[in-house]
C-alpha cells in the first residue's frame, strides 16, 4: 500500500512540485471532512454573495477557497496563488518558485442535493522576480504547466494529478487519514459510446455542435454508426473522472447568448489542467477549433469552449467544425 508522500518521492524529481500535491492534500483532506459531515458542519446553502464569475457562491466554496489559500500561503515554495473564487491573484513567499491557480469547489451547486464534486488545481513555473500579486505572471499557456491534478469528493475522496509522467489516481484512506495509490498510469480508450453535455443549451450551441450531438443521437442509423449513452452530472471534475475511469466525451460548446465569452469554463482553472491530465492519460482536448491547452491566455478569468476525452470521438467532433 503505497502512500501519497512515498509515490512522489519516488516518480517526482522536482521536490518542491512534490511538496506543493503533498501540502495542498492537508487542506483537501479538511474539505472532505466538513463535506462527510454536510448539514452537521454547517457547510450546506449558500453564502448569499457573488463571486468574481458574478456565480451565487456556496458556504463551502467561501470555506474552500479560505483553507486552501491559508495552506499554500504557508508553503515556501509558492509565490503567489490565483483562485477561481477571487478577483486578483495573492502573493505568498517572493522566494517560491511556483504559481498555484484552483477551482476550491467544482460543482458546488450539486452540494445541497449530495452529488459529486471536487477540487482542481494547476501549478505553474513562475518567472524569475515575476510578481506573485500580478496577472500577467499567472498568463502561461496550458503547455506550461509543470503539474495538474483534481480530488474528488464523492463515495471516496479521490486525488488524481499528473507531473507530465502520466496520471496516477490515489483513494483517502480515513482509517490512516493518507491518500493511499489506486492505479498508475491510467489511460483513456480511444473509442467511446458515451457523451456528456448539457442539452437544454442545444438551441444556442453552433450549427456545427448541433449537427454532431444529432449525429450522435440517431445512433446505429445515422452517419457514425453506433448507438450512443448521455450522461451529464453538472460537475466537470465528476465527468472528467469518468471518462478516465471507462473512457467518453465531454463537451461544454460555445454558445450565442453571451458573444463576449467563447466559453463558460475557465481555461486556467479548468480547461487547461483537466486538458493536461485528459492528454497526459492518451485523449484529446480542444475548444472544437484550437488545442486548449495551446491557448494564450488574456486574463486569469478567461472563458474557454471544451471539447474532451477519447481521442477518436473528440477528433470526430472536430471534424464536423472545420
């Protein structure tokens, strides 16, 4: 049974990127707890305020976002820190080397009805005497990124992350309180008969997302030839860790209603670490025009469309956009 600490000493060669996974696990751990104990902890309904996306923010977003913000504060290694939940990065110690950006609670609409959700985080090189406090030293592309992983908050507490040497899955054993290792190297089928997107969005999705989901529906008979599942949990970590579990597509298309934003997911939160570990475990991600994780970001809060997941299904799915 080996032990989170023990793992990444031994496959990690950066020790401070190490020491980042190990010591943000402290405060995921504390997340999991108050969620086990839900309306008992206080933690359920919301905390009757926006944050940064102008979203209703949940007590335990507030709650997340505060412990993780205190535990990497604290580490050496990080300079600075950006969450979803806050409009401004926050500087930590001008001595670390590292940038840490975090979505505290992914799904965290599913809290109050007891479904899935989870935790992501991207770490990143920060430049030489660059400003912890500053956007544009957080403005990297997906391509930079040195580590990126995800804990999910479900039957088990599940921490899943990759280094750029595959992705490796570890379960919270609560007899130990350690994230103890699952299963190295995970990988992505190629093939899949799964899809997951929100359909009461379909009238504003493009024409050519629209022509792919009804390929996609008409099953053995239509153009693809194979009967296909939808599943959608409204939770992009829980999705994610699907398709890395058995294989899938995950699509949050641009949509009409806002033409500012190409996107509802945030690419430095979401779309590029979850890209990092799609692709680091054999699939494909793509905003269904460019690689994500290719993208030059323009603000830490930027927007992105995804499309992600088995990589024959995902370049099908682009193949109906160019």
């Amino acid at each position: 049974m080996q032990r989170l600490r023990t793992f990444l000493d031994s496959h990690t060669d950066n020790k401070d990127v190490a020491n980042i996974i190990d010591g943000l696990m402290v405060s995921c751990k504390d997340i999991a707890y108050r969620l086990n104990l839900g309306s008992l902890a206080g933690v359920i309904g919301s905390a009757e305020q926006e944050n940064v996306q102008g979203e209703c923010q949940k007590l335990l977003d507030v709650i997340s976002n505060d412990l993780i913000k205190d535990c990497l504060a604290a580490m050496p290694q990080v300079r600075g820190l950006a969450s979803e939940e806050e409009p401004d990065p926050v500087a930590c110690n001008k001595d670390g080397d590292y940038l840490v950006l975090f979505d505290p609670l992914d799904g965290s609409s599913n809290i109050d009805v007891n479904v899935t959700v989870g935790t992501i985080f991207s770490i990143l090189k920060a430049a030489p005497g660059a400003d912890g406090a500053s956007e544009s030293t957080y403005l990297q592309a997906g391509n930079q990124q040195v580590a990126a992983g995800y804990v999910l908050y479900g039957q088990s507490t599940l921490l899943l992350f990759s280094t750029g040497n595959g992705v490796h899955a570890f379960t919270l054993d609560p007899r130990i309180g350690e994230f103890v290792l699952e299963r190295e190297n995970i990988s992505i089928p190629a093939t899949t008969s799964e899809f997951a997107i929100n359909m009461s969005n379909q009238r504003f999705w493009l024409p050519e997302m629209q022509n792919y989901v009804a390929d996609l529906l008409q099953g053995e008979e239509g153009p693809l030839g194979k009967r296909y599942n939808m599943r959608w949990i409204a939770s992009m970590v829980a999705e994610i860790h699907r398709i890395l579990t058995r294989g899938g597509i995950f699509m949050y298309p641009y949509d009409s209603r806002d033409p500012s934003k190409p996107g509802k997911l945030r690419l430095m939160y979401e779309g590029n670490p979850m890209s990092m570990l799609v692709e680091q475990a054999g699939g494909k991600a793509s905003t269904a025009f460019d690689d994500i994780m290719a993208i030059d970001p323009e603000a830490i809060h930027q927007r992105v469309s995804v499309v992600m997941g088995s990589a024959d299904e995902v370049t099908t799915a682009i193949s109906y956009h160019k």
